[in-house]
C-alpha cells in the first residue's frame, strides 16, 4: 500500500486533469492559460467549370484557274464594291424625266434679206424658225456638237441617220461633159450678220446661176473655216458657201475654196460691214459684186448632199468649184478670231454618184 502522501498527490493531479478536459469540451469556456486555441475550419473550395472552344474546320481557300488561292479582299474592297453594285442598282432602276419638245411647223422663205439663216430654214426640206433656231442651241463642239445633233430635235434626225450628208471629201469623181454653170450675178444691195455660227451676207434679188434647165436665185453666202469639202483628202483654209434656191424651195449650194494668197475686194468689203453683236443685221449703202467671189476657172464637181448644219436636210444640189481663190493671211486672221473652228467633220460617201468636169 502507497503511502498516504502520495495518495493524496496523484488523486490531486487526477482531477485537474478532469477540470482541464471539461474545460475543453465546453464551447462557450474561455481558453484557460496555456490552453492553444481551436484551429479554423478549412474553407470550402467551388471549382468552375471551364469553357472548352468549340472548333471549327478550317475555311478551304478559293483556287483560281490557276490552282493559287485566290487572296481575301480586303475590307476597303469589299465596301468598294458594295457600293458600286448599289450605284448599278440605282441606274438601272432610275426613271428618266420625260422631256416634251415644242414642235413648230416648217417656214417658208419669204424672199427678202433678213437674218434668217438659211441653212436653219430649208423651205420644203423641213425647218425651224429663227427663234427656235436660238432655242435649239447648237455649236461645232462639246455637248452640243455635231456628233449630238440628231438628239436635240426630232426635226434634226437626218443629221444622224441620213445616208447623202454633206460635207464629203470628193475623191474619184467620174469625168464628163458636165454643161457649164450658168453664173449671172450682178452688183446688188446686202446685209451681214454674225449668226453666231458664222458670217452671212444676205442679198438682194437679181442674182441667178443656171444648172441645165434649173434656175436657182443667189440667197446668201456664208463662210466655214477651215473648208468644209476636200478634195483627195486634202483640206483648204476656208471655203464660202452660195446658197440658191429654186421656185419650187430646192437647194443648190456653190462651194468656192478659198486659200491664202492675195487679198480679195469682196471680203474685205464684208469684213468692214460686220455688225458689233450678233443677230443685228448691218445694212450698207453701197452694192456688192459676186462675181469677184468666183474663180477665172469654172470647172466643178457635182453630187447631191445635205445641208451642213441642222437640220441636215438632204436633197441639195452640190456644186464644188475645182479652182481655189485666194484670199490674204491679214483676212483669214480676222474671220479666225471670231471662229477659230466653224466646220462640220466629213461624213460618209455612201457609194453616191459624184461628176467631175473633164
């Protein structure tokens, strides 16, 4: 048997560890000193899910007919040519304004002077008056020239479509016997006036040429540079036009070819008289002489053409003269600062008949 010394130790130490168990099982004690205190919790961890890339074949490349890949457009390309389908889809879908024109019945010539251009008033070939000769404005270039012609008026559709235009460039004529141009011109009273398309002096009645049996009455005469015919090919720096008609309205025009050399007497006449603004007529006191216009030789060429500015009617009997005149450089100058280019281009033969004088 323990003694009872020891005994009474180990019951002490017995119950304060009986005390310090309690103390620990008891949530609420306070941990007593050199207690270690409770550890936390572990926290719990929430896994996300992970997104897996959904993949996608590979695009297969266009080949060309070369069998190369064909490269991406890029995307200044792409919006270029949507834009350039929409501007197609646009055009193609737009509606043209209808555009209705005033149609003024023909003009018979009157037979006084007047400034009436007689190529814009044919008679019987059809024409329009000297106000919608203005109205339709027409020029030797640009949106309106000759090539847009046929499109400003119905009434100008034989510039266009017309198979005997004038001017032409005469090559293989047929020589013959042709009878000689019966010229009766004598000094008469005149006007000129700038029609805004060239010089045209306007004449007196008296003056006369017969063609056979035909006599035509002298109208007017008016100037192109440079000519509007050739001959073989070749051009000449300017050429008057003498414009007749007959008493049943045909057309017959002389043409002289003019090209610099000495002065002339009758164009400097002209010259002198022209009007400061166009369309006014400048009526002299004195006479002029046709004659002096003509050359010292009188063999022609002959075939039937067009009048040379709108509305390009066909039927006019063409008398080319073979002989140039001359006229000076002083004089060709002054007619090219008004109109540097007056002429309409040559226009197809079509395998018509042309006559030469042997």
């Amino acid at each position: 048997m323990l003694p009872s010394k020891k005994l009474l130790l180990i019951a002490s130490a017995l119950c304060l560890v009986s005390m310090i168990g309690h103390a620990n099982d008891d949530p609420h004690a306070a941990p007593g000193a050199g207690a270690a205190p409770a550890a936390a919790p572990a926290a719990k961890v929430i896994k996300e899910p992970v997104a897996v890339a959904e993949t996608k074949p590979a695009p297969v490349p266009a080949l060309g007919n070369d069998g190369k890949p064909i490269p991406a457009a890029s995307p200044q390309e792409v919006a270029f040519r949507i834009a350039e389908r929409l501007a197609r889809l646009r055009a193609a879908t737009a509606e043209r304004p209808v555009v209705k024109r005033k149609v003024t019945p023909p003009v018979q010539w009157s037979g006084k002077s007047s400034g009436t251009d007689v190529h814009a008033s044919a008679g019987k070939a059809g024409a329009a008056s000297l106000s919608d000769h203005k109205a339709l404005h027409w020029s030797y270039g640009g949106e309106e020239g000759p090539i847009r012609w046929a499109d400003m008026s119905p009434e100008w559709a034989a510039c266009g479509s017309g198979n005997r235009q004038s001017p032409i460039d005469i090559r293989s004529g047929i020589k013959v016997d042709l009878e000689p141009i019966g010229f009766d011109y004598k000094p008469t009273g005149f006007s000129v006036i700038d029609n805004g398309h060239t010089i045209q002096v306007n004449l007196g009645a008296g003056n006369h040429i017969t063609v056979g049996s035909r006599m035509f009455e002298l109208v007017q005469f008016h100037f192109h540079r440079p000519s509007e015919e050739r001959i073989n090919g070749r051009a000449f720096d300017m050429v008057a036009h003498l414009v007749h008609r007959d008493a049943n309205g045909k057309l017959a025009v002389v043409a002289v070819l003019i090209e610099r050399g000495a002065g002339r007497k009758l164009v400097q006449t002209v010259w002198n008289n022209m009007p400061l603004e166009k369309n006014e007529a400048v009526t002299p006191a004195g006479a002029l002489d046709m004659n002096d216009i003509l050359p010292a030789k009188r063999e022609y060429f002959t075939y039937m053409g067009s009048l040379t500015t709108p509305p390009c009617s066909e039927g006019v009997l063409w008398l080319v003269m073979k002989e140039p005149v001359s006229i000076s450089q002083e004089q060709i100058d002054i007619f090219a600062r008004m109109y540097q280019m007056n002429a309409r281009p040559i226009q197809a033969t079509a395998a018509r008949l042309i006559k030469e004088s042997n």
